[in-house]
C-alpha cells in the first residue's frame, strides 16, 4: 500500500508517518528528511538548498523527483509513504508515472486537516522544545520562515487537495485530534 499524508507544516505528517513505519512496516519517505540530510553532508546538492530550505520556500521539482526516483528503485517492503511529497502539481504528476513505471499504485492521500494557529503554536513550540533539549532546532523553524512556509504552502501545495480529490483518492482526518486520535482515523482509513 502506499500513500501520501498531505498537509500543512507542522500538521503532523512526519509524526503519523513514524507511527506507519512502526506499525506497518511501511517506508516513511520524506524529502524534507532527505534535503536536510543533503544539506549536513555537504553534498553539492545540498549546499545548492540550503539557502532556499532556511528561507522557507521550495526546492526545484527536478531536485526532489530525482530524489524520489531513487528511493522508489529500493526494497518497498509494506509499502511508502509520502511525507512532505508531491508539493507541486509538476511532482504529482512525476509521482503518478513514476508509480506507474514501477507497477506500482496510489491507494490513498490523507489530507491531515489543521487551522494556521495551530500550526504557528505547534511549530514555535517545537523550536522551544528542542532547543530546551538542547537538540539542533531547524533553520526553518522561526517565525519569518514559517511564514513563506505556510505560503508556499497555500500558493503551491494546496492545489493537490483538489488535484487527489477529483482523481477520487483523497480521504480527510481531523489533524488537530491527539496523535492517538490521528493515528486511529488514519488506520481506519487504511483498514478500510
Ligand atoms: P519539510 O521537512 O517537509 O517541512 O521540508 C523542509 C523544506 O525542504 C521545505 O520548506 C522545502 O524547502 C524543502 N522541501 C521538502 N520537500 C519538498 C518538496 N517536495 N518540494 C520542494 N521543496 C521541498
């Protein structure tokens, strides 16, 4: 089974997909994971974003379809899941062939619907929270960038809950439930 969790930013979908992989056995694959990765090695790919990653907008479709074309080559094990990708209709469109070359299928897109004040909360609160903990908080994870975030993700993003809905694979849940609650519509979705 694969499947994609579409939302905003701080909408839970790295948290839901942790749970999947545990659960399932499923393969979280997250390009903001794999870019931020790029960016620690150095690799020349990685310097290249940086600057684009930390100001909040979005990296080329090139970049992150190629990135995804790799990993879709390896072990699908219980199958993917799509943390953070397709965020443009060019990459949706590059992730329903690549699926295809790999006879491979879409079975759902769960949109993890949220309102932007939670979202703001959740994601200061996460750059407190680390930096208490004394753990690296992500360059991305202040107010100015969190704002080109939220619009990157209205202006280029939200399209697809219309683009899956018409395409008959979008299923919604209530993002702002506890993550047992989230979790628990989530499955019923998949057991469905
Ligand atoms: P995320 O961890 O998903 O919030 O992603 C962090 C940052 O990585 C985003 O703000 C973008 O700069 C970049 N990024 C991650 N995934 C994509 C994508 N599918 N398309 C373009 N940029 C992306």
């Amino acid at each position: 089974m694969n499947i994609i969790l579409l939302g905003p930013p701080g909408a839970g979908k790295g948290t839901q997909a942790r749970f999947l992989c545990d659960d399932r056995n499923m393969i979280q694959l997250s390009t903001g994971d794999m870019l931020r990765e790029a960016k620690t090695s150095g690799t020349e790919m990685g310097k290249r974003v940086a600057e684009v990653m930390d100001r909040g907008d979005l990296v080329t479709d090139e970049i992150v379809i190629g990135l995804i074309r790799e990993k879709l080559q390896g072990d699908k094990k219980g199958g993917f899941i799509f943390d953070g990708f397709p965020r443009t209709l060019a990459q949706a469109d590059a992730l329903g062939e690549l699926l295809q070359e790999q006879g491979e299928a879409l079975d759902h897109v769960v949109e993890l619907q949220v309102n932007d004040e939670v979202l703001v909360d959740r994601i200061v609160g996460r750059a407190a929270e680390a930096a208490a903990a004394g753990q690296p908080v992500r360059a991305d994870d202040n107010e100015e960038s969190l704002k080109v975030r939220l619009m990157a993700y209205y202006k280029q993003t939200s399209p697809l809950v219309g683009y899956y809905y018409a395409k008959g694979d979008l299923k919604s849940v209530d993002g702002l439930g506890t993550m047992d609650a989230v979790k628990g519509d989530i499955a019923g979705i998949l057991d469905a």
